[in-house]
C-alpha cells in the first residue's frame, strides 16, 4: 500500500476516534486534563492545572502552510507551468483599510496566474475616511515581494512604453454573485485591451482556481508581503516598548461597526449612543423576535465589557501585558481598562513626531506587525485583520490564537446564564474551540492536521 493511500485511510479513522474522545463523559475527559501534563504559563507561572488559562489546554488539530506551496522550490511544476508569453497586463484597484485592500490584493495575483496575465503593482485608493494617502510601496518591501513571486506570477514595477501614459480600461467585479467566472467574464477584455484593472470579485470562491493559482495567491500573500524597512523598524520600535509577554487583542466596537451590524445595545454612554446614531442612516437596528435571532446567530459586535468578562472566563490573569490592536473611534473602553489594567496601544506608546504624521494605513500596519508576533492573540471578530494576522501566525507557528464567539456569548445570555455559570460555559465552548483549531486560519493555503 503507498504512503498516500496509508495516509488516506488512518486520516478518516483518527477523526473517528477524537470525536469518541470528546464524546466521552465530562469526568473522564477533566481526569485527562488534570493528570495531563501542560504547557508552561506565560502569564502567571504561579497557576495551578485546575487554574491554568486557555492556552494551557493541548491541542488536538493544528494548522500548517500546506506543502503543496509551503515546500514548493521556484524550480517545480509551478515555475514550469508559467507561459513564457503574457496575455496583458493587469492593476489590482484596492479600496477600504489596509487588510481590505490586502485581501483584495492577495486575491489579484491569483487572478493574474489564472488569466495568464502580467500583474502590475496595485493602485491604493485615496480615502478621506481612512485617513488614507499611502500606495503600496509606502507599506510593502516591492523588491521583495518581485523576487518571491518569481516562478509563480509575473510582476512588473513599471509598464511597457506602449501602456505607461494610458488608463487601463476598468473591470469592475466586485459586485458579480454566483458561478462567476474570471476566464469568462475577465479574460476577453484582457485580450482586446491588453491592459485591463480589476476589483476582484468577493463572491468568487478561491476553491475554484486551479492549483497553480492557488500556489501563486498563498506564496504572493504569505510568503512575498512583508513590509518594508521602515516600517518593519517602526513595528519593531513598537514591539520592544510592549512589556513582555503580552497579550495583542484585535478588539471591534466602532461606531460605523456598531451602526452596520444594525444591533442595539443596552447601558452605552449618551456619547457612544449619539456616535452610533449618527453612523446608523437608513440602516435601521432590529428589534424584537429579529433582533434575538440576529444577536444569537453571532451577527453583533462584543463590547469591550463583555470582552473583558470573556477574557476572565478564560482565565486571562487581570494584570496582563495587553496591547490592544484598534483603530481611532473604539468606544466603551473603560469597561476593558476597568478589568485589564496593564493595557497599552501604539498611541500610547509612541509619541514621536514621525508617528503622529502617520496615515491609516501605515498605522494599522504597525497592529499587524505587532499581533503577528506577540505571544497570543486574540480577536473579538474575524475580520480581514483577523483572517490575515491568524494566518500569519500559523505560518510562523505561533498557535496562542483565539477568535471569541460572539455567537456563544448571544446563546448563553439568551437562556440566562450569568456570573459563575456563564464564565463556565464559555471557557468549556472556548477551550473546545483553542483544542480543536477552529476559525483560526485559512483554508485556501493551510491543511489541518492531528497533533
């Protein structure tokens, strides 16, 4: 029998076998816990196992770069499979924040390689919202990113002198739903015009590219975006005025958040109140049996109270390092400060002259540098940051990686957990989730894997 087919048949089995395992009755699965050895504390050595935080449990699945790119030499069937010749010449237009545009960005060079197409670097939209004027040089290494796609994707700093002083002709897919299909739709256009820009399409499943361009998306993206020096010296900058270990906690109560998630709240502050209705316009919050179900099915944001009880439930100890990875505009912070004392943000910790000037996306890349490196990370809501901060972590194999669920936090609430009770319940959903590896990676470029 190969070592593919073995593979192929005890997979399957050892899944069978850890679902037993956690199907067994509780006091069997706590004597496992408890006689287990764990791994050391990294914020209070003095914790019993019975006391010991989330990042004490062991963990039974794990996420890894797969091999078919994580392992891939320039040299393979992926540099083979390059045509010599370009179909055009294609610019990414990117809009939003920082890992918006990343995301869109990241999905751009798989659709170069699908298209067969030379890929230009991307266009940075200006955003008065964003506090926005950086391009992509201002944020990422260009040489570097050129040199790892090498044998992957084509990519071109400047273009032709037949394409230099022209617009591209504009491609705009970021609205299309369903089966659609960038060869179909995108590919004729590339061919007529030579030199086309995109908005990649959000609905298009990643799933569908064809292995080559799923290669060129996850080495583009993970291996190749690294920012530039000085930015990277700003980060480190940063990151060595954290008190260590620390905590970095991506945490999301804006009031255009707040507004667009059309929940409601009880016990804000007339200030936070007067933020959200002002964001709100014709978004309108549900209410009554909708905003129940809306609230239970995870849709509303945690607040920085209900955060910081999460985070005790956990067994998060009161005086962690925490370096809160947020933009401007966070409300209700008190309710957070209040519990976690020893907290600290980059505004906070940097007060020179070159930082002050920075614009959003610069900023927000310092959060980035800092919650990929710091001992554990954890994220009240998995957005873009979150998608590309726990991906990277999985690269580098830093696995103290949580994403809270506010859709256990709605359940527990509603059928009136509180207190004692409602702290057990979420750390056993918790832990459960930190065991097994859930919502804390991509699937497109890593494969799980039992531990």
């Amino acid at each position: 029998m190969s070592s593919a087919s073995w593979r192929h048949r005890v997979h399957p089995l050892l899944r069978r076998l850890l679902i037993s395992f956690l199907l067994l009755p509780p006091v069997l699965l706590l004597a496992a816990f408890l006689f287990s050895p764990t791994a050391s504390n990294p914020f209070d050595r003095s914790f019993s196992p019975e006391e010991s935080d989330i990042w004490s449990a062991r963990r039974v699945v794990d996420w890894k770069p797969c091999n078919w790119w994580k392992s891939a030499p320039l040299a393979d069937s992926y540099a083979a499979a390059l045509p010599a010749k370009t179909n055009g010449y294609i610019r990414v237009d990117c809009y939003g924040g920082l890992n918006q545009m990343r995301r869109d960005f990241c999905d751009g060079i798989g659709i170069a390689r699908i298209l067969n197409a030379t890929l230009v670097l991307p266009k940075f939209e200006v955003a008065a919202y964003w506090n926005e004027s950086s391009g992509f040089a201002d944020v990422f290494d260009v040489d570097y990113f050129i040199q790892q796609t090498q044998g992957f994707v084509q990519v071109v700093k400047e273009l032709p002198e037949e394409f230099a002083s022209t617009e591209p002709f504009r491609v705009d897919c970021h609205k299309r739903k369903g089966q659609f299909d960038y060869v179909e739709a995108v590919l004729p256009a590339l061919l007529e015009h030579r030199f086309i820009s995109l908005t990649p399409a959000m609905s298009q499943r990643r799933d569908r590219y064809p292995l080559y361009a799923k290669a060129a998306l996850c080495q583009g993206c993970y291996r190749a975006l690294r920012l530039n020096k000085a930015l990277e010296a700003k980060g480190s900058e940063l990151f060595k005025l954290i008190p260590k270990p620390f905590l970095s906690l991506h945490l999301r109560f804006e009031p255009d958040m707040v507004a667009y998630s059309q929940c409601e709240y009880s016990g804000l502050s007339l200030a936070s109140m007067s933020s959200i209705e002002s964001a709100r316009g014709d978004r309108k919050p549900w209410t009554g049996d909708a905003a129940r179900a809306w609230r239970n099915r995870g849709k509303c944001p945690l607040t920085p109270k209900e955060t910081a009880f999460i985070l005790q439930s956990l067994k998060i100890p009161a005086n962690t390092s925490i370096y809160l990875a947020a933009g401007d505009g966070l409300m209700e912070t008190e309710g957070f400060a209040s519990v976690y004392t020893n907290t600290h943000t980059k505004s906070s910790l940097l007060q020179t002259e070159d930082f002050l000037t920075m614009h959003g996306n610069t900023k927000a890349a310092l959060d980035y540098y800092v919650s990929i490196n710091s001992d554990a990370y954890v994220a009240t809501y998995f957005g873009n940051m979150d998608k590309m901060v726990t991906a990277m972590r999985a690269v580098n194999e830093h696995h103290r990686t949580l994403v809270l669920s506010r859709r256990d936090y709605a359940n527990f609430t509603s059928i009136g957990l509180k207190g004692v009770e409602l702290a057990d319940a979420l750390w056993k959903s918790h832990r459960e989730d930190f065991v097994m590896g859930r919502g804390t990676a991509l699937p497109d470029c890593f494969c799980d894997s039992i531990l």
